[in-house]
C-alpha cells in the first residue's frame, strides 16, 4: 500500500450490511480506480479494534439484534468517532444511522443507548416502512434526487444539531411525519437508503469521495448502467 492509496473502513460487515450495502465500500474503491487512484478496503469486524485513521468510513443497515452488537463494539472502540472530529466523511446506512444516534428503542420496547455522534433518537413506529424511496436533496453539492429503498421499523426524530439529507417526495424516510430523509451532521451522512444507496446515487458517492480525497470536486464518471437504473428507479415515483 502507498502513501495515497485512499483507505476505505468497511465497519463491522459481520454484522452490519443488509439489503447489500457492503456494496457501497465497493462502489467507493471502484470509482477511485476508475480515475486511476489506489484504493483499498478495510475490514473492520468484531474481532478488530476500530481504526480513526482511515480516509473514509461506511456502515450498513442490521437487524435488531446484530445493531445492538454493532452498538456496544463502537461504544468500546471509539475509532469512528475520533476520525468523524477530525473531518473523515463517514456513511451510515438505516440502523446505523440509529447506533450513531443517542439512544434507539428496539421493536421490542427496549431503550439501548448509541454512541451519540448525531443528535437523534430513534423509536418504533406503528408500521414498518418498506418500499422505494425518493427525495430532493438538502445537502450542498447535491443536484440529483436520491433514490433507495427502506425497510425500516424505527422512526428517527432530528435534535437541533442534525440536519436531514432530503425531503421525502416517495416513499416514508425518517418516519415521525416531517417528511425528512436522513441526517447529516459534520462529516457523517446517514440514510434509511439501501440499494446500495451509492450504487444508485453516484453523485453522492463522489460528494464522499471528494472530501475524502480533500478536493473540491471530482468529474462525473461515464456509467451509462447506472444512470439507466436511476432512470427506472426514479419513474417508481411518478
Ligand atoms: N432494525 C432497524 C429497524 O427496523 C434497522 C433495520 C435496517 O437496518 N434495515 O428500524
């Protein structure tokens, strides 16, 4: 590995990554070396203290009990945290967003405390959220609609310091009835988004890729695939 090989943290895949989402890591690297950059993936499981060195980090989505795993290992290797203070974008995906939060209540009724690195909190809803999902982005640098699909229980409420990522125009999103989708807060962007969510959104894996490559901006890529898919995705909203 070089100096600039740009190094992706792949956090707790063993048990965090429903719906594909480990894709999104593989969806990072690829673009890198599409433009001809060193990029490499780092595991990180529960049998691995949590690096803060790394360029960029992703979680995935998990079912109760895995999350509530994924929750007391993060609490106890705070490595996420410190490399989120020193402004390495991290991406969180539907449960994380919930162990990132300050506390998340299970399906069960149970209150599990997160790590607190964005100001929400998570409580089961009525129904589970299931279905396409589409928004209009809130986020500077974000033009495109977004676009992934959610399977969600948990309703997640903003605090003060949390920004949403978009506006729901299909689909449920966040789920307390604000018609928010996501949170972003310093450098961490979570979604309620599978799909991979960067696979369906290249513009956000390059917003990603951009601050972790500390450029301002990176050329759109030539894949005529993707902007298919987008296509078909975004006419489930019309
Ligand atoms: N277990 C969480 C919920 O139902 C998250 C689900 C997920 O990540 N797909 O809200």
């Amino acid at each position: 590995m070089s100096e600039s090989t740009v190094r992706i943290g792949l956090v707790l895949p063993d048990v965090m990554g429903t719906y594909g989402d480990n894709g999104n890591a593989l969806i990072l690297r690829q673009r890198l070396r599409m433009r001809g950059l060193a990029a490499e993936i780092v595991e990180i499981t529960l049998a691995d203290p949590v690096p803060d060195s790394l360029d960029v980090y992703t979680l995935g989505g998990a079912e109760d009990s895995a999350q509530r795993l994924a929750t007391r290992h993060l609490a106890r290797y705070p490595g996420l945290q410190k490399a989120a203070e020193r402004g390495a974008p991290v991406l969180a995906i539907c449960a994380a967003i919930q162990v990132l939060g300050h506390w998340y209540e299970t399906s069960a009724g149970e209150r599990v405390d997160g790590i607190s690195m964005l100001d929400v909190t998570t409580s089961p809803q009525p129904t589970r959220s299931i279905g396409e999902v589409i928004t209009r982005p809130l986020l500077d640098g974000l033009t495109q609609p977004l676009t992934g699909f959610e399977n969600h229980r948990g309703g997640t409420t903003l605090g003060s310091a949390a920004a949403a990522l978009g506006r729901v125009t299909h689909g449920v999103g966040n789920g307390v009835g604000d018609g928010l989708e996501g949170v972003v807060q310093g450098s961490v962007i979570s979604t309620y988004m599978h799909g991979p969510v960067l696979a369906r959104n290249p513009e956000l894996a390059d917003l990603l890729l951009a601050r972790a490559t500390g450029v301002d901006a990176l050329a759109p890529l030539p894949l005529d695939e993707v902007d298919r898919l987008r296509r078909e995705r975004l006419a489930v909203g019309r």
